[in-house]
C-alpha cells in the first residue's frame, strides 16, 4: 500500500482536481490522507464528502497549526509502505505512483526522486520543469560518500528537493522517528530530505515529471522575501547545530548549513553598484539579531579555519562558495565572497570542459 498525505488550508478552488488525480492513478493500493488545517473556505466539507465517495480517502480535522504539523499528523496516520506528500493545489501525473513504486521494489530502493513541472498559472508559456533530467543510481558505501552527496546533490539544490518529488519507505521514517519541525514555515522540505536521505543505502532519480505544481500569488515561497528567507535559514542551520552536529554523516555541520546558508547570493556575479549593495544587505540581513550573529559568528571561525574539510566535503566550486561566505560574515565585506565565487565560477567551468574533453574522446554525446 501507498499512503499519499495532503496538508489542506482554504484551497476549495484548486483541491478537487487535487485529489481526482489521486482517486484517478493506476495503481489502486491507496491511502489517501486528507488533513484538514482548521480551513474556513469549506474544503473540510469537501474532503468529507470524497471519503463517503471512496473508502481510499482518510480525513483528518485540526485547528490550523502550518503544514509541518499538518503532515505529521498525516504521518501517524499513515499505514503504507509507501509515503509520498502532496500540496492540495496542485496535481500529479496517473502513473506517479505506480512507476515510482515499481522503481522502488525493482531495485530496492530507499528513496526515488523525479521531476516537476512548474506551470505558471498567470502565463503559461513561462512554465519549466526543475530537477535532475537524467537516470541516476546513487549507492553509499562510505559515510564520505553520503557527506558528499548530502552537500553537493540535496542541499546545492541538483535534486529536486520538495517532500512532493519523492516517494520515502515508512520503515525508514518511523526506524528513525523523521518528522518534520513543527513552526517551520519555509524549508521544511530539504530539512526532511536532508535528514531522511541520511539514513539511506542508495537513491535513484527518475527523469521525468510526475508531479504539477502550480505557481500562484498565494504559494508560500512566491511570497516569501529574502528577510524572511533569511530567518528561516538561520532557524534551521541552529536547529541541525543543537541536533544532527553529533552524528557522522553531518560532522562538521558548518559545512553543510554554509551551502543553504550562501545559496541567497548566488544570483551571478554583481556587475552594477546597485546588484553589489543588494548582496551586500543580504549578507547583513544574517547578521541583524544580536542572538543569531553570535552563533553564526562562531560557525564563521570553525569553518574558515577548515577550508580542507569544507572543501573535502563539498567539492571545489561549491566548498569555496561555502568558504567565502563564511569569511565574508567574519569581515563584513561581501567582496570576499565573490572573490571565492569568481573561483568557484572558473572552477566549474574547467570541471565542464573536462567533462565534455572527456565525452569527446569517448564519442559519447555532450
């Protein structure tokens, strides 16, 4: 069986065709699992009258507590073997269940990954689809292995990190007591991702997209501005500090909180005074509360001491973006991050024509 848990919140205009693309899936063996988060639009009424429909349909009813909250309360209801998450907005393809399970069982997978197709809903010409396009197999033997795949594939974004791209065992889930932090309004999904993955053998990316996702005015990170991305960055770097700092996979932490802590700045390389004072204030915007610089502060020191172990982990171009954040929070001058990005840059794009040199010698395709 695969339980498919829905967090819902006044979405009564999009969350029928929601679930008609669950109802409708080719693989029958379901527990659709519709929480209800204290919505006032009418969409508990809605989610009732589907499970009279279809006795797949499970309801749940709470007073509004944010979607981290609401998928927990979907999680100690589910009872599948099989756990994927999805947005009440959006919909998925009829055949997302059952070639991601098949993939799953075929080969023994902990964890598999696809594809998403973002179609905007004001022009839909603009639409585009994230993730990973090829077929991957990743197989962990070391912990080196998966410090490296943690670092430079979930947290540097080349997998599509939504909770909603990805199908988890419950045996893992429940082995290792992964909820997802309870207030956390943004970034709830690489958290979960980052510390489920951790506890996996092996992980397979399937290339194509099973899952729609609506782009809209009143989709969470739409509205979400860079202070507030901020925030919820720094509370989820602590967060991994206080609880995952004394376990192998993510020693040291620095390191990995320093790839989603940089990935504000990495819009290109600043050319006008204009884009230079935008990045100069993001980086002062991790520095603002007195709490927050402190510690942060701290994790600077550690890491630009350790350039050898950041760059181990993270690999060259991304370990020198990680570094130069870091000694840019220690000095104030955001130059010293972009001179690290300027050889992250030159870096990468040595490693590409290698690897097309390479693919060139080989007669392979680019």
């Amino acid at each position: 069986m695969a339980s498919i848990i829905v967090p819902i919140y006044n979405t009564r205009g999009y969350l029928e065709a929601c679930v008609n693309s669950l109802l409708g899936q080719t693989y029958e063996n379901l527990q659709i699992i519709l929480v209800d988060d204290g919505s006032t639009d009418g969409c508990g009424q809605l989610c009732d009258a589907f499970a009279q429909k279809d006795p797949r349909v499970q309801v749940i009813h709470q007073k509004n507590n944010g979607v981290s909250s609401t998928r927990n309360a979907g999680l100690d209801a589910a009872r599948g073997d099989y756990v994927y998450f999805m947005d009440s907005d959006d919909q998925v393809t009829e055949t997302m269940v059952e070639e991601s399970v098949a993939v799953m069982e075929a080969e023994d997978c902990d964890l598999c990954v696809w594809r998403m197709l973002l179609r905007d809903e004001g022009d839909p010409s603009k639409s585009r689809y994230s993730g990973c396009p090829k077929t991957i197999f990743f197989q962990f033997s070391t912990v080196r292995e998966k410090q490296k795949f943690l670092s430079r594939w979930i947290l540097n974004n080349r997998l599509d990190w939504s909770a909603c791209c990805q199908v988890f065992r419950r045996k893992i889930i429940e082995e290792h007591h992964l909820r997802f932090i309870s207030g956390q309004k943004i970034y709830e999904d690489i958290d979960f991702f980052f510390r489920y993955a951790a506890h996996c053998r092996n992980i397979r990316n399937i290339p194509k997209p099973f899952y729609i996702y609506r782009q809209h005015t009143s989709s969470t990170m739409h509205t979400s501005d860079v202070q507030s991305c901020v925030v919820w960055k720094l509370r989820l770097a602590r967060v991994w500090k206080d609880t995952l700092s004394d376990h192998a996979p993510f020693q040291p932490i620095y390191a990995f909180c320093g790839v989603i802590l940089s990935s504000l700045l990495i819009k290109g390389f600043p050319r006008t005074a204009a884009e230079r004072e935008e990045r100069a204030l993001i980086l002062r915007c991790y520095l603002v509360e007195e709490e927050d610089r402190e510690w942060l502060l701290e994790q600077a020191r550690m890491a630009v001491g350790d350039r050898a172990e950041i760059l181990r982990i993270c690999g060259l171009p991304l370990g020198l973006r990680v570094w130069g954040f870091y000694k840019s929070l220690l000095s104030g001058n955001i130059s010293d991050f972009y001179r690290a990005f300027w050889l992250q840059a030159c870096c990468a794009a040595l490693l590409d024509l290698e690897r097309r040199l390479i693919s060139a010698i080989k007669g392979e395709p680019h």
